[in-house]
C-alpha cells in the first residue's frame, strides 16, 4: 500500500481526492464483470464505445485543476495525483504493476532550489549577469553549494557524432572549465549536414551537457538563439527556474553546474574581450572548428535548498490471456508531473500542465478503459506507466528501465503519449518514430482503422522524439513511438493546426496558462484514445516482435536486447 506522509492540514485534501475519484472514475464496472457480458464480434468493439468526449474530459480538468497544484513530483498535488491514478487503474480492474506488487515504482530524488550569482570578467570588465532576465543557472549535483572561479571556452555546438564525421572538441580536454555552447546542431537550414532542418539528438540540451561533462568541463554555459532554439526565453526561465529536480545518488563525472544565457549576455561576453561574436558563429559552422579560449572567467556561486523526496512511477498492469504470450508486455506510457507552483505570470502561479500531460494521461487512461472493457483479454500483456520526473528529463522512466516490472527483452514495444490535441478532430496522426522500425506499420494499420492517415513529423526541427519518455525506452533498444494527433483539421482552415500547435509552445508551454481552456474539443483526444486502443490490442494479440529498421540509430541496440530475434 502507498504510504504517503500526510500532515493534519493536508486531511481534506485527500478527502477531496476520494470524492472526485469517485466522480470521475472512467469505468465503474471492473474488467471481470466487463468481460461477462456479451461479446461482439470485434472483442474490441464494446470497449472503443466506451471512449466518448466525457470520459476524456473528466480525468484531464482534474489533472489538470489547482488542486493538484501543478503536479511537481515530492509536492502534495503531485502525491494526489499518483494516488488518483492509481484509484482509477484499480476501478478498472487492472492488476497492480510496480516490481514489489503495488501500483507504485518509488524514484528517489533532490530537490535543489537554488539562488545564483554569476559574474564575468573579460580583460579589464566585469559583467554581473542578471539571474532570469539574462541567465538561469542551477546545479548539476545535488550539493547545497556549488562555486567555481573558471575560463571560459567557446565549444561551438558541443558536437562529438563521429557517425556524422563531427568533433567540436577534437578530443581536447577541457578540464575543469567552463565551455560556452550553441543550441541545435549545425546543419539547421543545410541539408548536407547531420539531417538538415530535421533534428537529432545530438542538437538537444541533453547531449551537449553530457559531452562536456565526458570532455572533464566543470560547467555548460547554454546560449539561447531565438532562431535556433524553438522555446522562447520566457518558457526558458520557467522551466529551469524554481526547484530543480535531480537524481538523488552520489555524483559520479558530472557537472557542477549549467546555465542557459541569451544570446545578448553571451554576444557581450565574447565582445568585453575584443573578439568578434559573428565570426565566431561563422566559424562553428565549419567541420575543422576547434574549441576557443574566449579570454574571460566566470565566478559561479550557486547556494541551494535541497530536500530528498521519493515519487512514484504509478504502473498497473492488464494479464494477457495466453499462458506463454502473457510474459510478453506492450507499455504504454505518459508522464504525470509537471512544474508546480512557480514564479507568478501575472496573477497565476500554478502551472497546471493541462496540454502536458494531463490530455496524455486522459488518452491513456481511455486506453485502459478500452482494453479492461473488451470482450476478452488478448494474449499478451499490456502494462500502462504514469512516470514521474519526466520534465526533470526523464528520471521516472530510467528508473523504469533499471527496474522493469516486465523483463527489457520481452517487452513488444513502448508507445508514449505527451502533449495531446486539444484542439478537435484530425485527418491524420503522427507516429514520431513510427520511421524508424516496424512498429509504424502496426501505428498504421491502427489509423486506417479509425479512417485516419499517418503524417510525417509535421516540426522536425524540434526533434520532439528524443525529448520525451520514449527516448530512453529507444536508447534501450525497445521499438518506441510517440502517439500524437496530426495538424490536418478538416473543419478549418489549411494552416490552422501548425498555428495552434505554434501559438501554444510560444504562449502556453511551461507556463500558468497551460490550464483547462473553454475552447478545449476533446474530440480530437477521442480519436487518438480509439487509435491508441487499437494499436495496443493489434500489439497484444501478435506474436511478432517489431524490429528496428537497417540505418536505424538504435538498432544496434535492439539486437543486443533481443539477439534470437
């Protein structure tokens, strides 16, 4: 049984919880009683009935409400959260998940909040840069101190894919400094490099702070380009701002620290020191760049509360019918936290998360209604993963995968919801990864069931693939998609969808504003919900495996996880 600490003041809150589980539960008869009645022809068919606009929205305005006080994993309203989707799996009749028999996965973590004071000198200049408005910094171990007195060297993108024929580093050390880098990847707007205007990997955030701390750097020094990076400064501030969240272990080769600064604090900080910040942008563009001692130090002095929490991964599991095939698990996922309570916008300081990922966890929880309704069980397994400390970069989901309730290598494939439509009903869906090994061809099968279309990544400049849960599941060697509703909307205008989808990373993501919307259609999130379902049964009644595609970034790793197959 969970066991959360709950304080005298907190009592009406979980009063509350209980209430409104009662309330919006998406299925009051359990998955035996289901199965009882009687069966159509397609065992899926009265289970797809179930899903309707209603029970997507009930679970998602929850989620989503101040009372769950914006989901940060530790917090109360991210405690509430876990405990209602664990009542809701247990309405439905689904089996506890988590390795120890219970619906919960605990992952341990620090929660460092941080005040930070940077400084530069440049020749005969110093530079205070202005914390929020200039740079936000945070550690990247979970000290309650962190300071260092470090050069500053520009890395150019922070790049090392010998697959690409690219080093920035051409393997120079860069021990204990701190190295200045530029966000995506040097091939944006040139298709010859990398893959073009199609991110990879190696253009996240993630890479670079992991390259530098391979190469020795003491810290990272992110410059934010509005052209180059699709965030905008403000949803910048508020997603690394606040408490930050870190594993909570001892620090092995890390990095003190990492900072995001504009593009305006970085251009003065090269200029203080006589050097032309153009040329230097010009110049990492080229195969031969090496790193570049800028001339300037930087005085880091980072003083944090820390708080050690745990926060569960919430994972409930659906038997397969078959003796053999029931040892075989496909796993769908979608994260819960989000960022709490936080800077103030206005006069709103909940950033209640409704497009992320409330609207994934609605999806997935109609999914779950779906298959516990069908007329029976299908073969295989199919286990459902409400992660946590997915925003703090994926934390619930590698605990996942250190601890897997269901062997790595018997598990059929992972498919993750995040950021879903909000906006109404699509002609399409997009399976990002769906391109990269045979799993697109069961996402296909299951759109054109439900008359849909599968598109291409319609933004493939923000390499969305490599910035959710499914990522670490691919790096793993699992075949993964993400599940998402395409921009085609029949009922508006060409161009519409792209605008939404725009208008909401630039306005909405990661911020207060982020909440329940009246224009909000669910119908939209009906339609993915039904292509989810059929694409998890399709899955679960299989006895293949899907495979990673020949050229594949991941296949390597596929064959080490299943050799035989």
């Amino acid at each position: 049984m969970l066991k959360f600490e709950v304080r005298p003041r907190q009592t009406r809150w979980y009063t509350a919880l209980s209430l409104l589980a009662l309330l919006v539960a998406p299925g009051q008869s359990s998955a035996q009683r289901a199965r009882s009645e009687p069966v159509a022809a397609d065992p899926l068919a009265q289970g797809l009935a179930a899903i309707t606009p209603s029970l997507i929205e009930a679970p998602l305005r929850l989620l989503a409400d101040d009372l769950m006080e914006g989901r940060a994993p530790g917090t109360r309203g991210g405690d509430l959260a876990a405990r209602y989707l664990a009542s809701q799996f247990a309405g439905l009749g689904l089996k506890p998940g988590a390795p120890d028999g219970s619906f919960y996965q605990w992952v341990s973590l620090a929660g460092l909040t941080t005040e930070a004071s940077v400084v530069v000198g440049a020749q005969r200049r110093t530079l205070v840069l202005e914390p929020g408005t200039e740079i936000v910094a945070w550690p990247q171990r979970a000290d309650s101190l962190a300071t260092l007195d470090a050069e500053i060297v520009f890395a150019g993108y922070g790049i090392t894919a010998p697959e690409w024929d690219w080093d920035d580093y051409k393997g120079a050390a860069q021990t204990g400094r701190i190295v200045m880098v530029l966000p995506n990847e040097p091939g944006a707007g040139d298709s010859t490099v990398f893959r073009g205007n199609a991110l990879t990997a190696y253009g996240l955030w993630t890479h670079k702070l992991e390259q530098a701390a391979r190469m020795g750097a003491a810290g990272v020094l992110l410059v934010h380009t509005p052209q180059a990076e699709p965030l905008p400064w403000a949803a910048i501030r508020s997603s690394w701002s606040g408490e930050r969240v870190l594993p909570d272990r001892p620090p092995t080769q890390s990095l003190r620290f990492a900072a995001w600064i504009t593009a305006d604090a970085a251009r003065r900080i090269v200029e203080a020191t006589g050097k032309d910040y153009g040329l230097l942008l010009q110049r990492a563009r080229l195969r031969d760049f090496r790193p570049l001692d800028v001339g300037a130090r930087a005085a880091v002095d980072l003083r944090s509360r820390v708080r050690r929490f745990r926060s569960p991964n919430v994972i409930a599991r659906l038997d397969g019918a078959d003796s053999l095939g029931r040892a075989d698990v496909v796993l769908l996922t979608a994260h819960y936290d989000h960022l709490g309570m936080g800077p103030s916008q206005g006069t709103d300081s909940i950033y209640n998360g409704a497009v992320d990922n409330a609207s994934g966890l609605a999806v997935m929880l109609a999914a779950a209604t779906a298959l516990s309704r069908a007329g029976s069980a299908p073969r295989r397994s199919v286990v459902f993963a409400a992660t946590t400390a997915s925003e703090a970069g994926g934390l619930g989901a590698t605990t996942y995968l250190g601890q897997p309730p269901a062997p790595l290598d018997r598990t059929v494939a992972v498919v993750n919801l995040d950021r879903a439509n909000v906006w109404g009903p699509t002609r399409d869906v997009v399976a990002l990864g769906g391109e990269l090994s045979t799993l697109g061809d069961w996402v296909t099968a299951a759109a054109r069931a439900e008359t849909l279309q599968v598109a291409s990544d319609p933004f493939p400049h923000l390499g969305d693939f490599y910035q959710s849960d499914q990522a670490a599941f691919a790096r793993a060697g699992i075949p993964a998609v993400w599940l998402r509703s395409g921009i085609q909307y029949p009922e508006k205008g060409a161009g519409w969808g792209a605008e939404q989808w725009r208008a909401y990373l630039e306005q909405r993501y990661h911020r207060p504003s982020d909440h329940v919307h009246q224009d909000f259609d669910y119908r939209g999130l009906v339609q993915l919900a039904r292509v989810l379902s059929r694409l998890a049964w399709s899955l679960a009644q299989g006895t293949d495996f899907p495979t990673w595609l020949p050229g594949a970034e991941f296949r390597p790793a596929g064959q080490r996880l299943r050799p035989a197959r």
